[in-house]
C-alpha cells in the first residue's frame, strides 16, 4: 500500500522554527520527486517546496531563505525545516509525490503561528 504519513506539525510562536516529517512506504522512495503542499483556511493547496530524486530544492517564492527540503532515502523520509515562521505560515501541511504515474497525498499535519 502506497502511504505517506506526515508528523512534526504543531503551535509555534512567530520567528520560531518547526520541523516536518515525512515517511513514504509502498514504493521505492529514492525514485521519486517529493513536494509539500500547504492549504491555510479558505484558500487553495499552495506547493511550498519540491525535491528531486538527486536531492535538488526548489521553493515558493513566499518561503525562500525561511524553508529548507531534505531528504534521506535510507530512511524514506522527506523533511521540511521551517525557520522564521510567520503567522501567514500557518496551515495544514501535506507531503505530495506521483508513484506509479498516480498522485499520493499524506494525511497532513497542522501549523499554526501565533503568540
């Protein structure tokens, strides 16, 4: 069964720092690109940053410089290091990857900043 599961989300007061998780099964990890997406209430999934399988970052513009994409495929797992969150940061936080030409999404796992 093909699976991401998303875990390091939680309340962080602004200019804090977060890390997320994300551990895929199913499928062999090291093939595929992997992206977190975001959807903060009442708007669209906005993708935040996208890794390849040679581990190159890309990033939304909003994040860039704040938001560091890793990965380990040992260990199948893609990370998202947040720095400097902002409360516009806060959102549900989604792992996204297209194994086997279809397109998995993880459960999500909530940010929110705020003092």
């Amino acid at each position: 069964q093909v699976q991401l599961v998303e875990s390091g989300g939680g309340l962080v007061q602004p200019g804090g720092s977060l890390r997320l998780s994300c551990v895929a099964s199913g499928f062999t990890f090291s093939w595929y690109d992997m992206s977190w997406y975001r959807q903060a209430p009442g708007k669209d999934h906005e993708l935040v940053a996208n890794i390849t399988t040679l581990g190159h970052g890309d990033y939304a513009d909003s994040v860039k410089g704040r938001f560091t994409i890793s990965r380990d495929n040992t260990k199948n797992t893609v990370y998202l290091e947040m720095t400097a969150l902002k409360s516009e940061d806060t959102a549900v936080y989604y792992c996204y990857t297209k194994a086997f030409g279809y397109p998995v999404w993880g459960q999500g796992t909530q940010v929110t900043v705020s003092s």
